[in-house]
C-alpha cells in the first residue's frame, strides 16, 4: 500500500490538561496500541498548551480500541476524544 492510499488513523484529543507534552500523550495512548504520532498544539506565542492535541496510531485495531472506550482520563481531567478530521 503506498502512503498516499494508506487509511490514517487520527484522533482529536481535547480538554488536556496544560502540563500534558507529547511524549506524556503518547504513552498515555500507547497502552491501545502503537502511536505513530503524538502532539499537542501549543500557542505560538506564548508557548502555552492549547489544551487539545492529536493522536494518530499506525493500526486501525488501536485506533479502534482508543476510539471505543467510554472515558479517557488524564491528571484528572475527562479528555474528549473524537475522529479527527484529515
């Protein structure tokens, strides 16, 4: 398959707490299945989190298992988790 017809596997990932980086997201949803890419978007300017981020897995079978359980939470906080929109 080439890149260009492969399925990408992203979720959106919001209400993340402000002390959440990357690498923190990825190992959070690692436990699902293997994480392609983790990133959280940050203010340009301030260098703040944006509180959301994307996560994109490298198997459908993670992206499934992230995208079916009910609750994600992280440091307390209820992340809400949707496909992202490519």
């Amino acid at each position: 398959m080439s890149g260009a017809t492969r399925n990408i596997y992203k979720l959106f990932v919001g209400n993340l707490p402000w002390t959440i980086g990357n690498k923190e997201l990825q190992l959070y949803f690692s436990k699902f299945g293997h994480v392609s890419s983790a990133q959280v978007v940050f203010d340009k300017q301030q260098g703040l989190s944006k509180s959301y981020g994307f996560v994109t897995f490298s198997t459908r079978d993670g992206f499934n298992s992230a995208s079916n359980q009910n609750t994600h939470t992280l440091e307390g906080r209820v992340l809400n988790i949707q496909a992202a929109n490519n």
